[in-house]
C-alpha cells in the first residue's frame, strides 16, 4: 500500500492502475505468518537489522526459505550477518 499511495502522490501510477494492482494483490495465493513467534528473533537481530528488516529476515530463517529485495543494504547486511539465501 505503500508503494501505491507513493507512486499516487508522485504521479508516477494512475489511481485506477493502483486499483487494478491492489485488486491483482488480493487474488494472490498469500499465507500470512504471525508476527508473535518471530519476535525473539527480531530482538536478536537487533544490531544489525531495523526492525522491520529483521521481521522479514526473522520469517525467512523460520521457513528456511530465500529472501526477496531490491533494498541494497539490506541484502548486504543479509549476507554479512546471516547465512540466508538471497533470490535474485
């Protein structure tokens, strides 16, 4: 939602194309994960992650599965402190 009202504001995505894209994210397979069985990870990665990286990094070492960004630093601070897959 972010990215959406970002690219609203800036005029870069028209409201009905980010209407059609909010619509494309609600059909998506998603499964949600519960933040609350992640939080004693996120606490321990507290040096090296906001806590809004470590969630992400958190969930993704919890289901041994490869993380997905375009954030720079935060794929190198994956790599530096972590022995987490990164999908290019």
């Amino acid at each position: 939602m972010a990215a959406l009202r970002r690219g609203i504001a800036k005029n870069v995505i028209s409201l009905e194309r980010a209407e059609e894209a909010l619509e494309d994210y609600l059909d998506l397979p998603l499964t949600r994960h519960g933040h609350q069985s992640l939080l004693q990870s996120i606490l321990e990665l507290r040096s090296n992650f906001s806590a809004y990286d470590a969630t992400y990094v958190a969930l993704a070492e919890k289901l041994d599965a490869e993380l997905l960004t375009t954030d720079a630093p935060l794929r190198r601070a994956v790599k530096a402190h972590t022995k987490i897959n990164l999908a290019t």
